[in-house]
C-alpha cells in the first residue's frame, strides 16, 4: 500500500474564505491527482500533475488551483470558498507506466 | 480516447461468484484496463491490472480476450464486504499526457 496523506480530514468554512487542502504522498510517485466526488456520484479528475513544476486541469472545470513544487506534495488551493464548493476531495498518486493510483482518505469540504 | 462502458449496478448473494464485465472498445495498443473498488466516503482501492488474457491475483481474476475490447472481473465467493463501487479504467491520452476517467463504475450489492 502507497503511504498518501490529506489534511485536514473534514473541513467547515464559511463563503469567501481562502482554503488550501494538502495531499503527501511517501512513494516518490512522479504522478498526482485531484479528484472531487460528491456523495453517491462520479470521480471528476479537476487538476493533474506528472512531476514537479507540471500541473494539467482536469475534465471537470474547477475554480480551485494547485502548485507542485516538490515530488512529494500536491496542494490545491481555493481562493475563495463557495456553497458549490462543497464536496469531498480525493488526492492519488501513482507511478509512470501502467497508470495505477493510490488514493489518499479524502476532504470532505462544506462551505456555509 | 478510450471509453468504458459497465451495468450500472449488480445485485448477488454471499458466497456466489461476481462477474462484471467492461466494455472498452475503442482501447489503443498501449492501453492497461485497470479495475478499482470503492467504499462509501473512501478513495477507490486498487484490485487488480491487465493488458491482456488472464490475471489473477488474492482478491480477483481478470479475464481479457484477444482482441481487448471487454475484460471481467471476477469476484470468487463474494461477502457482505464487497458490496462497493467497482470501476472499470482503461489508460487514455489527453493532450500530453494520460488522464483518466472513472466513469459511473457498477454499484455491487451483496445480500445474505
């Protein structure tokens, strides 16, 4: 099992906030992603990254931006938090090739 | 671009054998199909990989034909534990690189 972490695990804020939901991951996978799922519902890739100081926007438009600076660690970052913002947000990383992905626990993010 | 195609839910008893099979037509050569399972409020899990005709491994078999347009997963002896989203993935270029898409993946529901 690929060691993947997100923080924090659940979050409530308020509209206009700027969040930022962290994701490591301990493998040194070139490859990681940002997944948002609400309950019941599909996985929508909304931003990818193949190694460090490359990031790709996913399928789904997303408002939310991320950063890869180091291998290890893909942040994504909302500026200003809205009601349609809520969500659960799942990170994963993985290995070149053969395309298999680890994915971390999730955030389950609401916005009031 | 490669897309899936997979019933959208199963129903089974415990102790049967599970086969959800995935249409994937349009696969390119390089193409892995690669199965996840998922639990309510969990990232999808990892089961199991193939390029082609048969793979097994202590949670699954997958079973590809020849010409790689459909694979099965099979599930042997199925508990209340399985019942979860399984996922049918087949590894597709998008711009530069590979991005891939979960689809509706088919809803298991395993009863006594």
């Amino acid at each position: 099992e690929a060691d993947i972490y997100q923080t924090p695990r659940y979050l409530v804020i308020g509209t206009g906030k700027k969040i930022t939901l962290e994701c490591s991951q301990t493998m040194g996978h070139d490859k990681m992603y940002w997944y948002q799922q609400d309950p019941g519902m599909e996985l929508h890739l909304i931003h990818y990254s193949y190694g460090v100081n490359s990031t790709e926007k996913g399928d789904l438009s997303s408002e939310s931006t991320v950063s890869r600076i180091r291998t290890e660690h893909f942040p994504l970052t909302l500026e200003s938090a809205r009601p349609s913002h809520t969500s659960q947000y799942l990170c994963a990383s993985g290995t070149s090739g053969t395309d298999t992905q680890y994915f971390g626990p999730g955030t389950r993010l609401t916005v009031l | 671009l490669a897309k899936t195609t997979q019933p959208i839910s199963m129903d089974s008893y415990e102790g049967q054998e599970v086969n959800i099979t995935c249409s994937h037509n349009n696969i390119a050569t390089n193409d892995y199909i690669t199965w996840y399972q998922q639990f309510p409020s969990q990232g999808p899990r990892f089961i199991i990989q193939g390029y082609k005709t048969k793979v097994t491994n202590e949670v699954a078999s997958l079973f590809i034909p020849a010409d790689r347009k459909s694979s099965t997963l099979s599930l042997p002896r199925v508990s209340l534990s399985d019942t979860a989203v399984y996922y049918c993935l087949v590894g597709e270029t998008w711009n530069s690189g590979y991005a891939l898409n979960f689809g509706k993946g088919t809803s298991l529901l395993v009863t006594p």
